[in-house]
C-alpha cells in the first residue's frame, strides 16, 4: 500500500503517520500493530484542532482515512491490551529504539574514518524514537497514572533524541567533527531483546537542523517527513496479550530463554493489572506465564 498523502495543513503528524507505516510492514507482531495504533491516535488528536477551523476537504478525508484505519484495527488490537499494557509497550519500544540509536552511534563514531552516511543512519533512529516519545502523550491526555508521572523523564528523553538526531545531521551536511557519543554501560542496550529493535531502519527524513545547542521543543511538534518508501520489515518483540503470542517451546521440555522472557513479561503485566484493579486480566496473565514455562 502506498503511504498515505498528508496534506500540507497537517503536516505536523506525517512523521507519526509514516512511522505507523513502517511498523504495518509487520503483521506478525501484536506489538508492531499496537504501536503503529497509538502513531495513527496521536495523529488524530494532532490533527482535531486544526480541522476545527479548516475548509480544506484534502484534510478531512486524510483525517477520515486514518480514523477508518484506527475502527478496523480498534477490537483485535486497541482493545486487545489495557491502557497501562498498552503505554508500557510503546514506552519500552521507544526507548530501545533511543538505546539502539547510542549503541549504534558509538559505533559509528568509533570508526578510523568518518562515515557520514551511518551517521545519517543513526540520526533518523534518534529522531524515531523522538517521535515514539512524542505518541506517549495520547496516554497522558487519557490520564494513564504511570504517563502522567512519567512525563517528565519522557519529555527529558524525546527532547534528548531530537537533539542528538539535530547535532549528528548538522555535523553530516556541514562535513564537520561528528559529535562525542553519549554512552552509559546498560544493560538493556546489550540485552538480546533489543536485537530486532537495533534492526529497524526509519525511512529518511527531512529534519531542521538549525536549533539551539540545548534540547528544546513541545509534544508534538515534529519536522516534517519526505515521502519516502517504507523500510524493510523489522520484528519489535512480541508483547503477548489476550491471545497468544509465545515463544516456541524447547523441544526437550525445558523452556526455552524466550519462553522464559515471554513469562517474565506476563508476570509483568498481570502485576499491573493487578495494581489497576483488573483481577480476571491478571489471572489470564498468569495462567499465559504458566503455559509458557510448561
């Protein structure tokens, strides 16, 4: 499916949209599919108060478009996971993404000689995983407690990768010293579970790289994207919901690593469902870890 054409009145959600798209190139994934639902709900809350006061019909039927998408997707995947499920999906993915992006910098960085086309690389990953800070805030518009007191640690974040993506580009078009990379030993950089995220590849952006040195800028705002073919399919890792997405089991009876991992983040969730109350999901999601570590 071609991308969508955003009009120019609502240019401000294309990189939402164009990130949505990239995750559609998934459909194994119920966590793909989740993330790329809430890209398209930011998009949507973006684009309300300007159509308040537009007479351009390009505009609404774009907005039509994206909600017909958000209805069809709404019972097999918005409703599939709670809001606190749902937020602390997107939220774990955006920041791998950020972790990628360092891990892969460094890297580049790290290099005998300059290379200015990797770099390029690692500032659209930054600049994703800006725009994946950026759709948290549909859940604090929806009063999710965790991205209410969050929200300041996230914007630290968005803010933070915008700048990094801003730098590196600037550094990239000038043909000047690339900039020192930021570089904590952490774990979850390291960890397996990011080996699927380290592969995602946004597709090329148009970014400003003309801001100040200090990080800047509100939810929301967001540069504008070029049209641009999809990347090629990436995995994110599957958060299971109310049906089942496991790991196959080892064959010998033991439970593999990723069926473990799988448990591991079940239990996860069935804890906080059972802070927010939701008895039966938490139940569900225990008797899931179970069935993975038989």
């Amino acid at each position: 499916m071609p991308p969508l054409t955003i009009p120019p009145e609502l240019k401000k959600i294309t990189a939402f949209i164009r990130r949505a798209e990239e995750l559609d190139n998934d459909k194994t994934q119920a966590t793909s599919r989740l993330i790329a639902y809430y890209c398209r709900q930011w998009a949507v809350e973006l684009s309300l108060p300007i159509l308040k006061t537009s007479t351009d019909p390009l505009s609404k039927s774009t907005l039509l478009s994206i909600m017909s998408s958000l209805e069809t997707e709404k019972s097999s995947v918005g409703d599939a996971f709670t809001k606190v499920e749902a937020y602390t999906v997107c939220r774990d993915f955006a920041q791998k993404v950020l972790s990628s992006a360092d891990a892969s910098y460094a890297s580049v960085y790290a290099l005998s000689s300059v290379d200015y086309p990797s770099a390029k690389n690692c500032a659209r990953s930054y600049f994703a995983a800006g725009v994946f800070f950026d759709v948290l805030a549909v859940f604090e518009n929806a009063s999710v407690e965790e991205a209410i007191i969050e929200k300041d640690d996230i914007s630290s974040r968005r803010k933070y990768a915008k700048w990094r993506a801003s730098l590196i580009l600037s550094a990239s078009k000038n043909g000047e010293e690339l900039p020192e990379p930021v570089v904590e030993d952490n774990d979850e950089t390291k960890s397996e579970d990011n080996k699927s995220v380290a592969d995602y590849k946004p597709s090329e952006e148009k970014y400003d790289v003309d801001i100040p040195p200090a990080p800047t800028g509100s939810v929301g705002s967001t540069e504008e994207v070029k049209e641009s073919t999809p990347p090629p399919v990436y995995s994110p890792d599957p958060v299971p919901a109310r049906s089942s997405w496991f790991s196959s089991k080892s064959d010998k009876g033991k439970p593999s690593k990723a069926s473990v991992s799988d448990a591991i983040e079940l239990t996860k969730f069935a804890m906080k469902a059972l802070e927010e109350k939701e008895i039966e999901i938490a139940r569900e999601r225990l008797m899931q870890a179970l069935e993975c570590l038989k």
